[in-house]
C-alpha cells in the first residue's frame, strides 16, 4: 500500500533571505543530523540572466535499520537523487527528489515548495508531500514501512529545529538582514549558489522557513518590514494574520497548534488530505476542522475508515438539516419542567460541563408524552450546542478545547428506569450521536450509582464505542467526595449545591411527568415531529443496467429546473433528456440485471427501451460523471414544454484504449461497489419563468443550503464548478 504525507503550510516569521542564509549552513553535511553523511552536487545549471538556477545533489543517508536488516541489503548507505529548481525573481524553490537505492523495489518520491508568504513579505512559507510505495523487500516490507515512515517523521520534526538553530547562530554573529537579489547582480551578501539547494527528503521538514530567491526590492524596505514583523506585536499572532494569504484549501502549522492541538506530522497529513478531499468533492460544504478532526481520532487516523463515517454523518446531517436544528427546535414545555439536564460552567480542563440528573428523571413519563423523536431531537440540540460551547470555550482560554466533560447523578435511579421502551429509545440516542458526534465526550463521570446500575449498564455498554467507555468514571455512594473524586475534575465553587457544593444549579429537579401529558402513539404519530421523515430529500438505489429517472412536466417554457443531490455510494453518470412523449407510468424493476429483489427500494425506470436516442427523446445537456461523496447542485433553462427526464445512471468504468482491457485501477474501483449498487439521495425544484432573473442566487434551491459548520473553512456558498448550467 502506498503511504502518503502532506504537510501543512509551515510559516516562518524570517525574510526569505535570511532563512537563505541559514539554510545555507546545513551543507554539505549537518551535526544535527548524524544520518545526513554526505552531498556531492552532480550538476548545476544557471540562466544567463542569474534569475533561474538548476541544482542536482547526491545525497548519502545512514539510515537506522537493524543491522540484520543491512546485511540482507547489502548496503550501508541509501542514496537519493534530489532536482532544485530555484527561481530568484519570484522568489521560489521547488524541490523534486527520489531514491537511487533499491529503485526497483522501494519507490519514494517528494515534493517540496519554499515561497514567500502571500500577504507578508517578511515571512516564508514551506510545504511538502511525499509518497513511499514499498513493492518488494526480501520479505522484509512491513518492517521496512515502518521504519521509513518512524523516520521521516522524526527528520519533519527536527527540521524546523535546525534552521532555527542556525537563525539564532547567524544573529549571534550579527546578521539580522540579507538584502534581496536584483537583477543588476547578485549580492555577495546572499549564500553562494551551490548552497542554496535544499536538504534530502527525509531531512525536509513541512514548518522549515520558505527559502525562496530574491526579487527586485529596496533592501531599507525589506528591513523596515523584518523589524515590523520582529517587533512582537500582539496581533501578529492573531488567527486573522496566521490564516491571511494561505489558500482556502491549506492549513497553516500555526492555526493548527492554537486550534487543533498538538498533531503528529502523520497527522497532519492526513487532516490535510481528508480536508483536501472533502472540498474536491463536497464543492466546498465540508465540515470545519474540529469536526473533521474528530472522526479521523475515532478511526486511529486511518483515512479510508474515516471518510467512510464522516461522509455518512455529513449526508445525515443534510437530509435532516441537523445544522438548523438550534435555531428551529424550541423545547416543548414538559421537557423545559421534566428533562433534569443542562449546561453548568466548565471543568478544570475548560470543557464545557453538561449536567444530567438521570436519577430524578421520569423516562416513561418522557416519552409516552412526548416520543422517541422529540426526545432525539432533544438531545441532539444538546450535541450541537455542545459544539458550540467547545468553539467560545477554545477562543476563551486560548487553547483547543474540542470536546465536553458530562456529570451524571444517578440518585434515585431505579428499575421504573429499566422500562423496555425508555431502554430502547436510549440505545437508539446512543447508536446516532456516536455515530454522528465522535470523541465530543472528553470525560463522563456517573456518580451515586445504585445497585441497579450494572444491570442498566449491561444493557447500554455493548452500544458504547470502547474509546469512549475508557472516559467513564464511576463512583458509588459518596465516594465521588474523596479523594480522586469531583474536586480532581470540577472546581470547587461551581460543584453543584445536591452534590454537596455551593453553587446554584439551573438544572430542573424534575418529577413524574402527569399522566394527563401521555398521548396515544397514534396522537404522537399524527404530531409530525418524526426527524426521520423531515426531510425534502429522496433516496434512490441504481443498480448496473437499472438507472433511476424522475420525470417533470413543463408547461411553459424558459422555466428552471434545479436539482441538488449527493453520491452516497458507487460513481454515477447524471443525464437530462427531453421528449415530446409521456413517458410510461413509473415501472420499478423486480429482479433487473443484478438479481437482487430489494423491496422498498426507490429505482424508477422511465425511458422505455423501444425509444430511440434522437428520435423519441433528446439529451440536453452532456452527461456528467459524479464520484462517490459528491454534493452536486445546478440548473437548466427549458427551451420546450414537454417532459424532461432526470437520469441517474450507473458508471461504467472505461477500459484501458491500448489494449482494450480494464485497467488494475479500475478493476479494484468497481470491486468496491458491492452488487453494482449505487446510491443518490436528491431534491429537484422547478422556477417558473416569471421567478427566474438570471441570476446564480436565484438558480440555487432555498433548501439546498448545507452546513453551518463550514463557515470557518470556506467562505464559498456558491453552485460549484461541478454544476451543470445549460448552455
């Protein structure tokens, strides 16, 4: 398998050329670096007006392997062929290496870019992404991964050590400014041409400064501006001046330590690229970091696995515009008098602190009043305003808070808890908010817990993801007063007054819920509150050789048909036709080509097959190719009444021209859609002409807005690219 890394932007707050300078130290070997033997420079080329240089390098590594594993290799040094490319006026330098040793059976290929910062001149950017497919190694090819991999991180980290070694080691000496290249000549002040090539890969590190080449300035403005950015102002610092210039689809080292947290550099690369994916394939409604954070740490970083749930739990959050639920869903007023929980300050750590008197709670009483929905709902609000609470909490105390401590007092706990709806309607809360708010519990604590409470807990636990069990903590009787107990964790002026403290807790007390509240499940079911039927989507299943097709009939001409809809599984081709003709009545395919009857699955075929292409019906618009996880949304002008078909077709990979055969990549894509099924989930709309000005605002469905939670990383809430606009 194919390991990859992708740095984030590492930002130095040096001018280009003084990093230059620094960097210039480390050749053509480096004390700090006992693996870095040696680089002999094999080839060097430079433009005639000095503007561009070509630098190649040899370089010689000591890598630290097992000795046995040396021996079977045959070798004592790994060898790798690095290309600089550096270009003095725009002040780049972009980096292309490989490894020489074992070519044949270990292929690592990186690239790195040093520029200067977009929005200061003063300050350089790095960014790295590096690639490691180990095809064969005597056996030896997962020790060998590992190795390489425990190694490249250690050398990302310790190149940023490095050059700010030498920064300090230059002011020292008195260097605090290297003038920037002219095109007249280049300044005897700046390292000679041979030095400025960069280290080998595995010496490179993603936060070392932007060593970037000089462009026509004045040298006192280039100082004014170091000294300006040395000077420690307080906004320097600032979220504003960390981000500003980095592109929208980049992350900045720094925002990721003060926002996220302390990240290994494996990490950060695979933040980065699932972050990466997202906006290639969402259109730029992807979650922010935290989000995305989270559900890459309930997966142990795995990618694959990650994307997996999150892109399920961003189409759940879609379909039932979850993202509008705090300012749609008001509490009906039993839950306001008899739900014991609320938010209550925050514990040492500074996560916000959710209280919940389960003891004093009447869960049948809640839900013959109210339902199993309107209590999910209930506790969903809680989740997304926990989020919240976790946002204001990070920008209070200045450092990543991304999930909430819960207090849990069972006192009064009994078996009327044990009734089998309310057991039943909590393993359902529990089964959607893991798998839709992962690692947003950083502690619980269960205090006071009865005799009954294993009982309780044996029903609930298997449900309970076992990273998250490991957050519980359980004190029996008033064991939570001692040592090790609620003072370890919750100050001592906000522990509540029934748990023995001084502080006033807003938490109700609750009760039994009257019996003159219960309704009928017929009641409940008639009040429309169920969370899984609100939705303005459709859900369709599109087999090999049964695509589904809706239909819309337009009457007047110039009318917009827009649609919005979401590949959850398999790539899909998405088609518009017109036809003069009525089609059909919807006729659903039984068994189709792929043998499977699948009762209460939406596949509806239109299109009958004695029509032809041109004759009976006409394509509109091109076909569109949508890959798994896309968010596709757009629009076309009806030019004729009559009846256009929406199709969504299954994707037929393309075989390799040369040979007429699929290809490995393809083979192994279309593998991964079990029985040929694919799935779209869907919203169409139709403007009347007299509603459409011609505008892209008025080609967007008001329902189609997607995720509040993506205001942070994208300020884009236009139809993308992706869009289908009729010509």
């Amino acid at each position: 398998m194919v390991q990859k890394y992708q740095s984030p932007v590492r930002v130095y707050k040096h001018p280009f050329e003084l990093v230059m300078a620094a960097y210039e130290r480390r050749f053509p070997t480096c004390h700090l670096i006992p693996m870095f033997v040696n680089s002999d420079v094999v080839n060097e080329e430079t433009s005639e007006d000095g503007t561009t240089q070509r630098i190649e390098r040899r370089c010689a590594l000591d890598v630290d392997a097992p000795r046995l594993l040396k021996r079977i290799a045959g070798v004592d040094y790994v060898y790798f062929i690095q290309k600089n490319t550096l270009n003095r006026k725009e002040r780049t330098l972009h980096i292309e290496s490989h490894n020489e040793t074992f070519s044949n059976r270990v292929v690592v290929h990186e690239t790195c870019c040093y520029s200067v910062h977009p929005e200061n001149e003063g300050w350089t950017c790095f960014e790295q992404t590096a690639s490691l497919d180990i095809k064969s190694f005597f056996g030896f090819e997962s020790t060998v991964e590992k190795i390489a991999m425990k190694q490249y991180a250690s050398s990302i980290n310790k190149g940023k050590e490095i050059i700010e070694f030498y920064l300090r080691e230059l002011e020292s000496e008195g260097v605090s400014h290297v003038p920037r290249w002219t095109c007249s000549s280049v300044s005897p002040a700046l390292p000679a041409p041979s030095s400025l090539s960069a280290s080998p890969p595995e010496l490179q590190h993603p936060s070392a400064p932007a060593v970037s080449a000089s462009q026509p300035a004045d040298a006192k403005d280039g100082a004014s501006q170091e000294a300006k950015q040395d000077s420690g102002a307080p906004q320097a610092d600032s979220l504003v001046e960390i981000l500003a210039g980095t592109p929208e689809d980049k992350l900045d080292a720094d925002y990721i330590k003060r926002y996220l947290g302390d990240l290994t550099p494996l990490q950060e690369s695979c933040l980065i690229r699932l972050r990466k994916w997202l906006q290639e394939t969402h259109k730029g409604k992807i979650p922010k970091d935290e989000h995305i954070l989270r559900f890459l740490r309930a997966r142990d970083f795995n990618m694959d696995k990650a994307r997996e749930i999150l892109c399920q739990s961003l189409t759940w959050r879609k379909q039932h515009q979850v993202d509008y639920l705090l300012e749609t869903w008001s509490p009906p007023q039993v839950l306001q008098d008899y739900y014991t929980g609320g938010w209550h300050h925050h514990d040492r750590d500074g996560r916000p602190l959710y209280i919940l008197r389960l003891g004093h709670m009447d869960t049948k009483g809640l839900v013959r009043a109210l339902g199993e929905e309107s209590l999910l709902r209930h506790v969903l609000s809680i989740n997304e305003e926990g989020l919240r609470r976790c946002e204001e909490n990070t920008k209070v105390f200045g450092r990543p808070i991304s999930c909430w401590t819960c207090l849990v007092d069972l006192e009064g706990l009994n078996m009327r808890h044990l009734w089998r709806p309310g057991v039943k309607a909590l393993l359902r809360i529990i089964e959607v908010v893991e798998a839709n708010y992962p690692e947003t519990l950083g502690r619980l604590l269960i205090l006071r817990a009865p005799r009954v409470f294993p009982v309780l807990w044996t029903l609930v636990s298997p449900f309970i993801d076992e990273n998250t069990r490991k957050k519980f903590l359980i004190y029996a009787g008033n064991d939570y007063q001692g040592p090790g107990g609620l003072v370890d964790y919750i100050d001592k002026e906000i522990i509540p007054d029934f748990l023995g403290g001084e502080c006033m807790c807003e938490v109700p007390e609750g009760g039994l819920v009257p019996k003159s509240m219960y309704r009928t499940p017929e009641e409940l079911e008639n009040e429309d509150v169920r969370l899984w039927t609100e939705t303005i989507y459709q859900s369709a299943s599109i087999f090999k050789g049964a695509p589904h097709e809706l239909v819309i009939e337009i009457i007047d001409a110039a009318s917009v048909i827009t649609w919005d809809f979401d590949v959850c599984k398999g790539d899909i081709v998405f088609n518009i036709y017109h036809s003069k003709r009525a089609p059909q009545p919807p006729r659903k395919d039984p068994l189709g080509a792929h043998g499977i009857t699948s009762p209460g699955v939406n596949n509806v075929q239109l299109i009958d097959k004695s029509w032809i292409l041109g004759q009976d019906y006409s394509m509109v618009e091109s076909p569109l190719t949508c890959k798994e996880g896309e968010s596709v949304q757009g629009s076309h002008i009806t030019r004729w009444p009559g009846f256009y078909i929406l199709q969504w077709k299954f994707h037929n990979m393309p075989a390799c021209s040369a040979t007429n055969l699929p290809r490995v990549d393809d083979v192994l894509a279309t593998l991964q859609v079990s029985s040929h099924k694919c799935k779209v989930m869907f919203y169409t709309e139709v403007l009347g002409s007299e509603d459409f000005r011609g505008s892209m605002t008025s080609l967007e469905s008001s329902h189609s807005g997607f995720s509040q939670l993506s205001a942070a990383t994208t300020s884009s809430n236009h139809s993308q690219c992706s869009s289908m606009i009729s010509r």
